[in-house]
C-alpha cells in the first residue's frame, strides 16, 4: 500500500508486505515507484517517514495484515490518495535486489484529511 498525489502508482511511496506459503518468514520494505519499468521500483526509498520498529506483518485465516506507522506532522500528512495493490503468487522479493514483480489487482481512494 502507498500514498500518491493523484491515485497512480508512479511517483508514489509504498509499503510492500509478504509473507511466504505458510506464514512463515515474511518482510516489509519502503519502494519509491518511479516508474513501470522494475529498475524504476527503488527498494528502501521514498518519502514515508516509517516509526522505526513500528512494522509488523503476518498472515491469519488467509488474511494478511500489515502494521506502520508513519510519523506525521500537520504539515507532513501522506499525500491524499491511498493506493493497494497485490502481487504475484509465490513470487516474494528477494536479496540482493529486493525486485517487485507485476502487481495482479490495484485500487486507490482519494482520503480527506480534514475529515
């Protein structure tokens, strides 16, 4: 999941969580989506101030449920579209490289803050 200016992907920040078949082992890593193609994808980048030690990731019942927390100010506020995406089945990112494959299914929704 990611926060972008205008509901895409490319020129956002996301959190990307897995976790492997079982439950067993699992990540969660900061991407700046720069672009479509995967060298564009840069793990360990982008503007999401994360809470460090503040992530957790697991899977319950076929769900999966990812935590952060991001450190916010009133003038430091995600950016107002929330993105999701899922990812490949089986297909995990990996040392060195940590490289995304094609997501399956993407959604964003626009967030009022003031609200």
């Amino acid at each position: 999941m990611g926060f972008s200016a205008n509901g895409g992907m490319v020129g956002s920040s996301a959190i990307v969580g897995w976790v492997a078949s079982g439950g067993e082992g699992g990540g969660i890593k900061q991407y700046y989506l720069g672009g479509y193609a995967p060298n564009q994808v840069v793990p360990n980048k982008g503007n999401l101030n994360v809470v460090p030690n503040s992530t957790f990731i697991t899977l319950e019942s076929n769900h999966l449920y990812m935590v952060f927390q991001l450190q916010t100010t009133t003038t430091t506020q995600p950016l107002s579209w929330i993105i999701f995406a899922t990812g490949s089945i089986g297909l995990f990112p990996q040392a060195p490289s940590f490289a995304l494959t094609k997501h399956l299914d993407k959604i964003s929704q626009r967030i009022d803050y003031s609200k």
